[in-house]
C-alpha cells in the first residue's frame, strides 16, 4: 500500500506540471469544444500507455543511453523547440473565446485531435524517462501489480486531461484563464524551449 500512494503521489504531481501536453488541451477545448479535445486526451493516454507498457515490460531499447532512447531524445527536442517557438512567437494573440458555431466535421476534428495528442505525448522526452524510473522503483513487483500499476497511470492521464479540457470548456473558468493565457504562454515557451536545450546539452557532453 504505502509504495502504491509512493508511485501514485509522484505521478499525479508530475501531472499537475504544464507541459505542451497540458496546453494542447486548453487550446483545443478553448477553440474547438471539450468534445474535440476529448480526442487530444485520449491520443495523450495512449502515448503515455505506449511508455508504461514498454518501460514496466522492460524493454531494454528505451533504456536510457540507447540509440533509440536517443533518438527519440531529439526528436523531442526538435517538437519542444518548434512548440517553445510558437508560445512565444503567438504569445497574447489567440483569443481563447468559445465558438457557438457548430463544427463543419466533428468526427474529422476529433480525429485530428487524436493524432495531435498522441504525436505531443510520445515526442515528449519527459515522459520516457519518468516512466522508466518508476518503473526502476517496481522492480521486483509481480506482472499483475505491474498491470494495475499502468492501469492506473493511463487511467489519470485521461481523467486529467479531460477534467483540464471540461474546466476550460466553462466560460468563466476560460474567462479566467484567458486573462493570464499570455504569460503562461511565455513562461511556458521558454521553459520548454530551455529544457530542449538542456537536454541537448547533456547528450553532447553528458
């Protein structure tokens, strides 16, 4: 029990830290509807499943220092790059206002939605290597602990991310965040933009 709220605990405040994954929901729900950016949560989970299933399986090509653990590495760095650039370059002109108009492709957006999400989850370095040390702390637990365990990891990362877009849907939740959307978005390109940085850093002379 006590290493269940251990992993639980660290995994849900990892959750709580804004990253693209965070800020391609609100945007989505903000512009699109809670219903579309249902489909970014979800793409989101599976990326985040693809991560569990493979570090709490031990596969040992996404251990750190891999060729492909490097490689997905940059491929990160080049997606945080590219979004850290463009909070910044449009950092206070989106005017997160709900659209009353109904969508012309609902099931298209909600699709496009899912590719997007899956796309920010899995070229995000973060979550490999976060999964990859919780599952070092799991090491000698059983298959079926090690299932509920990632059961329950996808389980919150959908339910989170669909309470941000449901809380972003609510006009005067997104009144508010409206008003503070630019400095996050400012803050928020930087830090991704430096942790890109970071991270190349570290595989040049790590």
């Amino acid at each position: 029990m006590e290493q269940f709220l251990l992993i639980a605990v660290a995994h849900f405040l990892a959750l709580l830290s804004p990253g693209p994954d965070f800020f391609l929901v609100a945007r989505t729900s903000a512009s699109a509807g809670w219903r579309v950016a249902s489909g970014a949560c979800l793409g989101i989970a599976l990326a985040n499943g693809v991560f569990i299933g493979a570090a709490f399986t031990g596969v040992s090509a996404l251990h750190e220092g891999s060729g492909l653990f490097i490689a997905l590495q940059l491929a990160g760095c080049a997606y945080l790059l590219y979004i850290g650039g463009l909070f910044l370059r449009h950092a206070g002109s989106t005017q997160l206002v709900a659209s009353e108009k109904p969508l012309a492709n609902p099931a298209g957006n909600w699709r496009t939605s899912l590719v997007m999400g899956f796309a920010s989850g899995i070229l995000n370095p973060k979550n490999a290597l976060f999964y990859a040390s919780l599952a070092s702390l799991l090491g000698s637990s059983s298959p079926v602990a090690k299932t509920l365990y990632g059961g329950w990891m996808f389980a919150m990362v959908l339910a989170w991310d669909l309470l941000v877009a449901l809380a972003i849907g609510n006009q005067r939740v997104l009144r508010r965040f409206s008003r503070i959307l630019p400095w996050l978005e400012r803050a928020s390109g930087v830090m991704l933009i430096l942790l890109a940085v970071g991270v190349l850093v570290h595989l040049a002379w790590g």
